[in-house]
C-alpha cells in the first residue's frame, strides 16, 4: 500500500509538470506562437517569469493568482489544468498499475486535456495533437501485435461513418477534427472500444450542451472534442469491463 501511495503521489507531481506545459501548449498554439523557445512571461505587463514563479500548481497558490509585479490577475485555468492532468494520470495509475499501458494512456490523456480546452475555447483541434494520439496508437499496436486487427478495424469503425456525414453535410454535421480524433483514438482503443467511446461522448455531450444553452446561454454551436475526449479516457480505461457486461446481460 505505502508504494502505491507513493508511485501515486510522484506520479501526480509529474502529472502537474506536464500539465503546466499543457497551459503553455493552450495559450501559445492556436496563436501561432512556439511552444519551446519563447519565454514564459505575463500577459498583462509583459514580466518575464523566475523559475520559482513556474512551480506547477503551487506557485499560483503562493501568488493568490496575480503576478508577482503587476499584481494583475492569472486564470484559474493554470491551476485546474495542472490539477486535472496530475489527477488523470494517478487514475490510470490505479487502473493498470505498473504498464506499458499506464504511460501510452497518461500521455494520451495529456493530449486529450490539452486539445479539448483549445477545441472549447476555438472550436478546432490542432491537427498536431491528433498526430500525436497516432504515434501511441502505433505503439500501442506493437505491445500487442497478435490483436493488430482490431486496432486497424479501430481507425476507420467511426472515423469512415463520421466522414461519410461531413461529406453529405457540407462540414456542419461534424468537424474534421472530430474525425481525425476518433481515427487516432480507435488505434489506441481497438474498434470495440471506440465505438463505444463515441457514443458515451454524444451522450454526455448532448447531456451537457443542453444544460449549458438552459443555464449559461451557450450557443447551439457544440464542440465535440471535449466531450468525446471524456469517452476516449473512460473507455481506455473500462471500455473492455462495460462491454464484457453487457455482452453478459445476453448470454
């Protein structure tokens, strides 16, 4: 047990290391800005920071969320997005303990943080994440090349069906994003997997935008990658338990 706490805990700080790369991946990518060589700075005064002002998560608690020279407020979002990577990678953790599959579905979950606060925000997915996700799929397919198949079948089961609908709708039935995202994701999952993370997407999806239009007066216009993201990460991670019972509710 004391291991376990304590992989958990340096895996989280690790998670929120990764995460504060990930707010700088937000901010900086849909800009056209690098991501490596510029310097990290305010964005109200232009104040370049001190490592000690880029301690993950607790830096911004140290600071009350303002900048140390201006005094001007920093987003929540730095803090939350930190948080919530650290938090996913110890559930992965505590879900394939030490694995092959723990590290591919950590970074996957990283890349699906990221790209569904860009896609919230923009309503598009930065091609670069979905290239990203492709390159654990193909590593994925290599630690379990007996069941190839069912990863290649993965890239088209919902991919092709959702192209089908952006061809007959012009685009506005669904992004190319969205698509490119469900492609990648079925690499990693196995089409069995992905299927069913595309429907749980739409469902919490559609749950979830009705409710925002109701109290926030969102606009009709939906954003799919974070709600599919949602499906990708719970079913990475229990797809194969939900579907193994309910083939069993018929057998």
């Amino acid at each position: 047990m004391l291991y376990t706490i304590l992989l958990a805990v340096i895996l989280f700080l690790y998670g929120i290391i990764i995460g504060s790369f990930l707010n700088v991946c937000i901010y900086r990518i849909p800009r056209k800005e690098n991501i490596v060589t510029t310097r990290s700075h305010c964005m109200s005064c232009g104040y370049q920071l001190k490592w000690y002002d880029l301690i993950p998560l607790f830096s911004w608690l140290a600071l009350r969320g303002r900048c140390r020279k201006c005094k001007a407020g920093i987003s929540v979002q730095y803090p939350i997005v930190e948080a919530a990577n650290g938090v996913l990678y110890v559930i992965v953790f505590l879900c394939c303990g030490v694995s092959v599959e723990t590290l591919l579905y950590c970074l996957m979950a990283s890349a699906l943080l990221a790209l569904s606060v860009i896609d919230f925000r923009t309503f598009e997915i930065p091609l670069g994440f979905n290239v990203f996700i492709a390159v654990l799929g193909l590593v994925r397919i290599l630690t379990d090349l007996p069941d190839w198949k069912e990863y290649a079948i993965g890239f088209f089961a919902v991919s092709v069906p959702l192209y089908i609908i952006y061809i007959v709708t012009k685009g506005r039935g669904i992004g190319g994003g969205d698509i490119k995202l469900m492609a990648v994701s079925g690499l990693v999952l196995g089409w069995e997997c992905n299927v069913l993370a595309f429907l749980m997407g739409c469902i919490i999806g559609s749950v979830i935008h009705v409710l925002r239009m109701r109290l926030t007066k969102a606009e009709h216009v939906l954003a799919m990658g974070p709600y599919l993201s949602i499906g990708i990460y719970i079913c990475a991670l229990w797809g194969t338990r939900m579907i193994s019972w309910y083939v069993s509710l018929y057998s």
